[in-house]
C-alpha cells in the first residue's frame, strides 16, 4: 500500500504476549479451507545460490496484477478473476513466473481492497473461491504461481473482528484493535453541549491526512489508524491476533499459492509509550504540519520476531513459499536488516530506491546496485521500479521524445541484474499515467482529499491496454477508470505484431534471461565504475559470462572495457540482444552505444 515514509510517498504520488485465536476464527477457516484441502510437508531446504537447486523465487520474474483493472471477463467495467484466468496463456508467452494479485478479498473498498472484511474469501466483484481455485490450477499447468497481498496492519472496520471490538470495552476482541482514551481530563463539550473529543491520545497523523486516530463515541475512547478511519490498526502485541493471521496464510497457502506479498510491514507496531511525533516546518497535500513518524512508522524489533514467526508457517509447506515485502526503508542498512540475520524472515524485501532515483544517472542506479547486491547476510536482491502507488515510470524516467527506448532501457537494469524483479502491469507496453483531470473524477480518496496538489493513485491504475478498440479492449461496459490516452499506439495486439516494439523487447530479454546461464545464476560485476554516461557490468559465472550495457544519455557514447580483470580474454562479443540495429558480434574492447540504448552480449570462454 505504501511506498515510502510519509513526505516520500507523498512526492512520488505527485510524480509495511503469545496466545491462540478464539474458537470461532478457527472454525471460520477450517470451513472455508474444507473445499480445498492440501497436504502439507516441510520440504524447505538449503540451497546453494549458483545452481539449479535454488528456490524457484531466486530467478524467477513476479508481476503485479491490479484485479480491478487488468482484464475483465463479464464485460461490467471492472477486472475479475476470471480475466486473469483467461490472460494466463499471454503471460506464459511474456515469459513471467508468477503472478502477484492485490487484494481481491471482501472488502467496503474504500481504499479499493487494502480495507478487508473478510480475509478467508473471495470478493463478489472479482468472483469466488471457486474462481480462485481455477486460476491457480490454470496457473500451475503454465509454471506460473500465484501470490496473494496480505494487509496485516490493519482491516476494515466492517470487518466482524473490529465489529465485536468496538461493540463494548468488555468485548473478548476490544484488544484486537488498539485503543485509547483521550490524552487528558474529562471531554470538552462543543457549542450545543455534547461531549466533542478533541484531545486525541497523541500528535500522530494518519498517512492519508488528518489525525489518526478516531474517536468512537460508543465506547468514549479513541481508535488507532494508521491510514484510513475504515482501516482501524490491529494489535499485534496481542497473541490472538497473530495466531488468527497466521491462519489466515496457512488457509490460502493450502489452496496452493506460492506466497505473500505483505503490505505494509513498517506499520505493525507502534512504541507503546505513544509518545508524540516530532513537528517539522511546512505543511503536507493534506493542510496538515509535516511531521518525523519517527514512533509509528519504524522498524521495531517486535516485526522480526512476526516475520521469523511467519516464516516458519510458510516452512510447513512444499515448494519454498516467499515472502515478499513492501519494505519501505529509506536506508540500506533497513532494508538488509529485513533478511534476517539468518536470512529466517523476509525472503524479497522489495529494494523501491531504483524507483526513488527518478533520473537515468549511471553512478547512481550504480551505487543503488552496488549497496545491496553483496550485502551481508546474503539476501537476495529485489528490485522494483513501478507499482500500484506511484506514477508509471515511463512518465518518471521518459524525457516526452524517447519514452519507448528509455522504457527498453529501464526494462534492462531490471531484469538483467542479479536479483528477483517486481514487473507492474503494462509496463512491458508502455504504459502512461493517466491522472484525472478535475476532482469530481478523483475515485481515490487521497486525490479527493488533497486535490488539487495530491491527484491520487488512479492514474496509474488504468485498464490494461490489450488492443486499440474502444476501452483499450479491457471491457465492452465503461471502465471503472479511462484508459490511459496512450492505448492506441501502446497496447498488446498492435506491439506483438511490432518486433521494435516495447513488448517485444520484454518478451525477448525475459526469454534470453531464462535460457543464459550467466544472466540467470551469474554474479554481479561493475564495470567502469567512473563512467558517468554508460552503466555496465558482468553477469558472471565459471566460464559463462554476459555483458550488459546501458547508455543513459541521449548522444552516442564510446565504451571500452578491459575484461581481462574480470578473467575474460575473448576479443569478440556475441551479441544475444540490443534495443538497436547491432551486428551478430563486435568488439569486447570498445564499442559504440547509440542514444538510450541497450546491448547485451556473450562474452564467455564460448562466445567466440
């Protein structure tokens, strides 16, 4: 859900006590679960990160499907789950391994489904269990996994836990959620006499604007909410609590998904003291002041011991289950810190910095690698440049004249360095922002909050673009958003037919990917690292070795390389691909790149 600390997801938007749950938790998934039972087994084992016994997360490419918007099979407007089901033959073709879905739980949607109200089953509006089931068999017959998004910060609060929480302070389920009185004294009384709470337990802001706490006049005392009112926070130092989500994944695990994608992570815990947050200078979209959420929104070390815990659920189960993290950390030593010590919680924390750096700077996108690839505990890098919060980076990247050779470009450093890669769809097409352009268009809620300086996500949550017919082909009905105005000269039938085209690009690196030994399992080596213009570097592995290189400016720039450091002595380089008219060979010593382009060649012991 969230990209980054409060200030930088708003800039980026303008361009994460022990006990067992109740009885009738229990019995809720057991029942659900009834319908699809699997046989669980502990098969996790240990593997050796340079050859083929690796945990099929380590190579494999996951991409982000938007339920709402990616394909919509009833014709009503909105994607379902039977459009992805009817797309997977195009996705085994793009040549991606898994699939990981936003949530298409039950949900009031006001923040279009990261409010769930029921985290065992299907929406209405994307269809049922049954729906489900069939897609992850579909799947699995193309190689494809399915990976589900679990909001564990927080719920709606229509769902029935907080339902029972709020209904009295005696409630078995009041210390699910987390609750407080007012931060002193008796309630003020407003103008006509009511009690008018106004002395919310501390200065904490909510992400999407405004205090974030609610008060509850039913209860006289205060909620916790991190994002949204309708997402009130659970309470994760409350054993029950975690055992009941623990469930949650185990259900969903035993109907065959591959893993989690957990949204959020930074934001399970909160210092208990709730001590104010430190006021800065200005103002945000929202009118609020800017402030440090330096005592809700960090890693404390209470989230590693619910991963660890997590971990192990996910161990119990065939086929190395992932976890992938929406793991916000604004420094690397965060970021690494999410493997574990002993690599024993997050499998993929997602690395968001190539999507920080915004610009085509070779030193930078050099460091970024550089900083992660040999970090200390051997976690394996994932690397992500676009999602469903942040403005497509075809917009962020493209200079408005070069956006398809750029888009080539970016599409390179991602699936091409060492490390597991986080696609968003249509970005293999192209695809642009679309922001609305008048408010009462705005269907995000922080759009309509913070307009006119925040427009919201929806501009980058259009309908996948499949051909140049009327709603881009997502749907005969109006689409719950526009396409993006791009979708005639961007979208799938017309680039399959275009061997120049963005797709195609994809489709062949994601095919020289999976076949080259060196791309697959090689180590990463930097190459000329004072060049300022030309990102390049090794995939290297025993005698396999691949050169990638990566022109950032748009005039043609000069590269010579000496290999022979790297322990490569071939004077010619076999061409696999380039985003340019190249030659099958040319020379491993020098060579010219055109502008933004792209060259990928063999320069193993086998390359000549």
């Amino acid at each position: 859900m969230k990209l980054s600390a409060k200030a930088g997801i708003l800039s980026l938007l303008s361009v994460f006590i022990y006990g067992t749950a109740d009885s009738a938790v229990a019995k809720d998934v057991e029942k659900k679960a009834a319908t699809k039972p699997v046989a669980k087994q502990s098969v996790e084992k240990k593997t050796n990160a340079k050859n083929s016994t690796d945990p099929w997360w380590k190579h494999a490419v996951i991409y982000e499907i938007y339920p709402r918007s990616f394909a919509d099979a009833d014709n009503n407007g909105m994607g379902d789950i039977k459009g992805i089901t009817q797309k997977l033959d195009y996705l085994k073709d793009l040549g991606v391994d898994a699939l990981w879905i936003t949530p298409c739980f039950p949900s009031p949607q006001v923040d279009f489904g990261y409010d769930i109200s029921d985290y065992c089953d299907i929406a209405p509006e994307y269809g049922t269990l049954a729906d489900f089931d069939e897609l992850v068999a579909e799947a699995k017959k193309r190689n494809i996994r399915i990976i589900m998004d679990l909001v564990m910060n927080h719920s709606s609060d229509k769902h029935k836990w907080f339902e029972e929480s709020r209904s009295s302070r005696t409630n078995p389920k009041r210390n699910w959620f987390v609750w407080r009185d007012p931060k002193s004294g008796p309630l003020p009384k407003n103008s006509s006499g009511a009690e008018d709470p106004k002395s919310p337990p501390n200065n904490w802001q909510a992400l999407f604007g405004h205090s974030a706490w609610q008060w509850d006049p039913k209860t006289n005392q205060y909620y916790y909410h991190f994002f949204y009112p309708e997402q009130p926070d659970l309470n994760w130092r409350n054993g029950q609590v975690k055992k009941a989500m623990n469930d949650v994944a185990r259900f969903w695990l035993d109907r065959g998904v591959a893993g989690f994608r957990l949204d959020a992570i930074n934001t399970l815990y909160e210092v208990p003291s709730l001590k104010d947050n430190p006021v800065k200078p200005g103002k945000n979209a929202y009118g609020d002041p800017n402030m440090d959420d330096k005592y809700n929104y960090l890693l404390l070390p209470e989230i590693k011991g619910t991963m660890r815990d997590l971990r192990k659920v996910l161990n119990n189960y065939q086929d190395n289950p992932v976890l992938l993290g929406e793991t916000t950390a604004e420094r690397i030593e965060q970021l690494i810190a999410a493997y574990g010590k002993n690599n024993d919680e997050i499998q993929l924390p997602m690395d968001f910095r190539f999507a920080y750096i915004n610009k085509l700077s070779a030193s930078e996108f050099r460091n970024k690698i550089a900083e992660i690839d040999e970090n200390e505990v051997g976690g394996q890098p994932t690397y992500v440049f676009s999602n469903h919060d942040i403005v497509r980076h075809y917009n962020r990247y493209g200079d408005g004249k070069n956006n398809d050779q750029i888009a080539k470009l970016t599409a390179a450093i991602l699936l091409t360095t060492r490390g597991t890669p986080v696609m968003y769809y249509g970005e293999e097409l192209g695809m642009e922002n679309r922001d609305p352009e008048r408010k009462e268009d705005v269907k995000d809620p922080i759009g309509i909050l913070g307009w006119p300086e925040q427009k919201g996500r929806d501009g980058c949550r259009t309908p996948m673009q499949w051909n140049a017919a009327k709603n881009a082909g997502f749907s005969t009905a109006n689409p719950w958003l526009p396409v993006a105005h791009n979708y005639k000269t961007h979208n799938v039938e017309l680039e399959d037919k275009d061997p120049a085209s963005i797709l195609s690009f994809y489709k062949q690196l994601l095919s020289v990917r999976k076949k080259n030994t060196a791309l697959k399992y090689g180590k990463y080596v930097a190459l000329n690292e004072d060049d300022e213009h030309v990102l390049s570097y090794l995939r290297k592995r025993g005698g396999a070795a691949a050169l990638v290189a990566c022109n950032m400016t748009d005039q043609p720039r000069k590269v010579t390389l000496d290999l022979s450091k790297s322990g490569i002595t071939v004077s010619e380089a076999k061409v696999l691909m380039a985003s340019y008219s190249a030659p099958d060979s040319i020379s491993a010593s020098s060579f010219t790149l055109p502008p933004y382009a792209v060259l990928i060649a063999d320069v193993g012991k086998s390359a000549n």
